[in-house]
C-alpha cells in the first residue's frame, strides 16, 4: 500500500467516526415534547396551579394551538424561563421552579401532547434539549 493510501483511510476513518459522534450526540440530547417526556401526575399539579393562579387573568384557551405553534422549534428550557421571568404578571419568579414547570406540561396537555412515565425535572439545562414540536389539538374546554 502507497503512503497517501494510509492517509486517505485515516482521514476517512476520522471523518465517520466525527459523523457517528455527532449523530449520537443529537439523538440523546434533543428529544421532542412529544416523547412523553413528563407524567399525568406532573399535568395534575399544573392544572391546579392554573387554576389557583394563570386563571385569575388567562382564559385557558388562548394558549391553544395557534399560540403553540408560534413556539414549534424553540425549547421547553426558553418556555420555562419566559414564565419564570414574566408570570404571574404582576409579581413574576414568586411560584417554585417545579410549579412553573407543571404549568407549562399542563399547558402542552392542552394542546394534546401525550404524557409518559418519566418526570420532567425542573432544570433548564435539560428543559433546553427538549424542542416544542406538533402536532398541537386542543383537548381542553372552553372553545
Ligand atoms: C395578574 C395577571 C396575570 C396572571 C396571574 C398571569 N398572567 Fe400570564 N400574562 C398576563 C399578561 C397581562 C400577559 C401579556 C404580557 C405581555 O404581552 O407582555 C400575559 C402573558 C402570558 C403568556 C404569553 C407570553 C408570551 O410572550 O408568549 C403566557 C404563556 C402566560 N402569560 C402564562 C401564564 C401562566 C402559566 C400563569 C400562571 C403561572 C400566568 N400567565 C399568570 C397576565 C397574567
């Protein structure tokens, strides 16, 4: 074997080995909301958070599918944190990091995304390797 023979193959090698690393990396790391990444308990609690507190100025229904469709592509983590930095209107941050985080899962709920077994922790980092994805249907009342 010639010596740029050696070197092709190795360039070769390295370059599949990069692409089999990188595709393990986006297939662990980014999931959908779709993937039952959170549990019908977690959508309890987030009802009555709703219920005690977003009710009090939202309709539920404005959050239905047109709403979420604007957030296809963006990450459960840049939801979190929107709600965290901006609800309740008038006194945000004052719930706790799992309350925001059971309101959200409640909301998608709404929009007919599937609970699993596993719960959602709490944890932006984590939240940010999970894409808001359709398809959305509301299943809520109130339309
Ligand atoms: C005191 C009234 C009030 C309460 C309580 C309240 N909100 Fe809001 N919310 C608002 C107002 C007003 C806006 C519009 C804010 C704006 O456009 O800047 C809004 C906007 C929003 C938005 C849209 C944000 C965006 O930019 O897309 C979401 C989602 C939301 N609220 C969720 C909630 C949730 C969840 C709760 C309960 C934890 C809650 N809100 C509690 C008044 C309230």
């Amino acid at each position: 074997m010639r010596r740029g023979d050696t070197a092709a193959i190795v360039v070769a090698l390295s370059l599949s080995v990069a692409a089999s690393l990188g595709l393990a990396y986006a297939t662990q790391s980014q999931k959908t909301i779709q993937e039952g990444v959170f549990t019908e308990g977690q959508v309890e609690q987030g009802e009555k958070v709703w219920e005690e507190i977003c009710s009090q100025c939202h309709p539920m229904d404005i959050f239905g599918p047109d709403y979420m469709i604007g957030w296809e592509g963006a990450t459960a983590g840049e939801l979190f944190e929107l709600l965290q930095a901006t609800m309740p209107y008038e006194s945000p941050g004052i719930l706790a990091d799992n309350e925001y985080l059971e309101v959200m899962v409640f909301l998608f709920s709404l929009n007919g995304v599937k609970h699993g077994q596993e719960e959602l922790p709490a944890d932006a980092p984590q939240l940010y390797g999970i894409t808001i994805a359709g398809p959305f249907e509301w299943s809520g009342g109130g339309r």
